[in-house]
C-alpha cells in the first residue's frame, strides 16, 4: 500500500511540470535571421555580424551551411524520449566578390521529402574462399598467446 502511494505522488510530481525541456544545437531563430539577409546587396560580413560564423563551409563553392535543431521532451509516457521540433538548415551561396547569390532554408518537413537511395555496394572479394581460411589460421596461430610467453 505504502509503495503504491509512493509511486502515485512520484508520477504525480513528474508529470506536474508546465514547461517541457528543450535541447537546442546550433543557431536559434535561424528562419527570422535569415529575413535579414539581402540578395547582391549582404557580403560575408554582414553575413557574420547577423547570424555569426557558420556551422560549416564547403570545400569546393562558396557555400556557408548554418544549423538549427531543437528537441523537445515527449510526454512521460514515453519515458524522456525526446522528439525534434526544430530541423533547419540555412544554405548561403557567395559569389567571387563575396556577395551573397542566393539562400535557402531547409526545414523539418523539406528533409522528410529528401528520398535517400536504398543500393548496397557489394564487396568484389569474398572471405570464404580456401586461400583466406588458411592465411586467417596461421595468423590465429602466430598472434596465439602460448607463442608469446618467453621461456
């Protein structure tokens, strides 16, 4: 009886919270910084002053990538499963002269839609053939631990 009535005031005091917890990784309010940026007229400078440096810069173009994820605590059902809310991912494009030619932004239900390809690559080489098993147990019988122990 005692237990029971224990376990009630602890679910109780769990479930008694009004805020839920979020964990937020990279930039906050991405979409709202990104209404401040301005085609052929923001530089990389501004660029930094209004949002900060990037997340990521691509090797080969001029492509500045900015990241924006939020999760968020499900109900206590679900036993602190965590749930994203927030995916968005900025993708800035630079010119020559360092002004910026386009931008777009990627947000959760755009990455849903992103179809990933389902082939395998297959190996050329397989490990069951007759020459491995014998290199693999003379391997086994050099690296074998009673050949180790000096005498």
């Amino acid at each position: 009886m005692k237990y029971i009535f224990f376990l009630s005031i602890f679910l109780l005091t769990l479930n008694c919270s009004i805020n839920k917890v979020s964990n937020i990784h990279g930039f906050r309010s991405l979409d709202k910084k990104s209404e401040k940026i301005l085609l052929s007229k923001t530089n990389k400078n501004d660029v930094r002053k209004i949002i900060g440096p990037p997340s990521s810069i691509s090797n080969f173009d001029e492509i500045w990538f900015y990241i924006e994820r939020k999760k968020t605590n499900q109900k206590i059902f679900k036993l602190g499963k965590q749930k994203i809310s927030k995916n968005n991912v900025l993708i800035i494009k630079f010119d020559k002269k360092d002004m910026v030619i386009s931008k777009e932004i990627i947000d959760l239900e755009d990455m849903n839609k992103i179809k990933i390809a389902d082939k395998k690559t297959l190996k050329k080489f397989k490990q069951d053939n007759v020459v491995y098993n014998v290199l693999s147990t003379l391997r086994e019988k050099i690296n074998a631990p009673t050949r180790n122990k000096k005498k």
